[in-house]
C-alpha cells in the first residue's frame, strides 16, 4: 500500500500538480518520490545510478522552490506557470538567466513520465517473454530521446540491455507477482495518463513545451 502511495505521487508531482497527492504531507512527499524510485533504479544496477542522479537534482530543485520564500506561487503547476511566466522567470531562448526554473525542471520530468507511460504499457501489455530493453528503447525512441543529444542517447540504449526479464522486472516493483504488478499498472495508468495530459496541455496553452 504505501508503495502505491509513492506511485501516486511520482504522477503528482511530475504533471498534476502536488495538491493532489493523497495521504503524504507535502514535506515528506519528495522523500517518498526519491527513495522509491532511485531504490528501483538501483536496484537495476550502477549503470543507472546517473539517471537517478538527475531524477534527484530535479527534485531537490523543485523542493527548494517548494520550500523558498516564494513557496506560496508554487502551490501547484498551474499557480507556478502563471508566477514564472508573469515574472519573466523562465528562459525562453537559452538557458541563461534562470538555468533551474520549476517550468523549465518540471518539463523535464513531464517528458520522463511520457517516456513511463509509454514504457509501462508496453510492460503491462506485452507477452511474459517479452524483452524488456527492446519495450523501454521503443518508448525511450518515441518520447525522451528526441530531446537528447547523441551521446545520451547512446549510453541510455546501451544501459537498457542490462535490464531483466519482464517477469523479474514485474516482481522488482515489490507489489507481489508479476500478475499482482500487472493488476496495479491497470490501476496506475489511467492516472499517469491523465497528469500528463493536464500538464501538457497546461505547457501547451504557455507555448512552453520547448523551455531550453
Ligand atoms: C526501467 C528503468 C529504466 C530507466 C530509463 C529511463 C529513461 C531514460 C532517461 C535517460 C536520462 C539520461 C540522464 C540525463 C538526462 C538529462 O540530460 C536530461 C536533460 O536534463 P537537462 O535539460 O537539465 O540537462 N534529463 C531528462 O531528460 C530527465 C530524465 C529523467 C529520467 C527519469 C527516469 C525515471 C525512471 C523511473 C523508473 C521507475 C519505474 C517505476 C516502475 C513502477
């Protein structure tokens, strides 16, 4: 149960805006984020330890504006895009004068959690022999890596081959058997679906799906 709490949150925070997370405080909330998911990709192995690297640095960004003395303009997305762009606090050319705003940072991990859903409903609907590298650089292609330079992309595609079997993948999520794991996808998609869809929409509407 309380790893489908952080799951919740993970879709919160990277599109919905944190007012909707359910049951954690919102000091504890990136804690949460943090430790389920670098514990998962670690659990994968030192190859991905620099993925999760930057999944942190972008959150302790958002913490730190979450926390700041400007913390009452980052409530939620829609409350942030609104201070941000009203404020000229976004670069909109090149990352120069405000290299870590929350649009910018926030756009990042909306770009990611594309890549998670794509990523995850290819798990949740592929046959158990499936390979898992080939669903992840299939939803890693037609998500992040149009915004990656060759280099990452490169080094990512390499990592994904040391990814395990579909069914051992399933079982890592630690919510029961690979069926059980199946079951709470079913669950957790249509909620990854609709944080995207609002936060793209919201970026959409700010033309700000570009942020350098
Ligand atoms: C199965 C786990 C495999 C993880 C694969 C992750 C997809 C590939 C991500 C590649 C990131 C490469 C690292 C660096 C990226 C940055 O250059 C780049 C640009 O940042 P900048 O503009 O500030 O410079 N950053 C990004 O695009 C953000 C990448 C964020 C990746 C988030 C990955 C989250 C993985 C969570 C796995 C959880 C699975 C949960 C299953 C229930």
């Amino acid at each position: 149960m309380r790893r489908r709490r952080c799951c919740w949150n993970t879709t919160s925070l990277a599109g919905g805006g944190w007012s909707g997370a359910r049951g954690v405080s919102p000091a504890t909330r990136p804690t949460c984020i943090l430790s389920a998911q670098c514990r998962f990709l670690n659990s994968l192995g030192t190859i991905f330890s620099f993925i999760s690297k930057d999944v942190v640095t972008k959150l302790q960004i958002m913490d730190q504006l979450r926390s700041g003395p400007q913390q009452e303009h980052y409530s939620s997305l829609q409350a942030m895009v609104a201070y941000e762009v009203g404020n000229q606090l976004v670069d909109l050319e090149r990352r120069s004068r405000h290299p870590d705003s929350g649009c910018r940072t926030v756009l990042r991990l909306h770009r990611a959690l594309r890549w998670l859903q794509l990523f995850l409903e290819g798990v949740r609907t592929s046959p158990e022999d499936t390979r898992t590298s080939v669903l992840c650089t299939d939803s890693y292609n037609a998500s992040l890596a149009t915004y990656h330079p060759w280099i990452i992309r490169r080094a990512v595609t390499v990592a994904f081959c040391a990814l395990p079997t579909r069914k051992v993948f399933l079982e890592s999520m630690n919510v029961g058997s690979s069926e059980q794991a199946v079951e709470m996808l079913d669950e957790a998609l249509p909620f990854i679906e609709r944080v995207y869809n609002i936060s793209q929409k919201l970026y959409a509407e700010h033309a700000l799906l570009d942020l350098p």
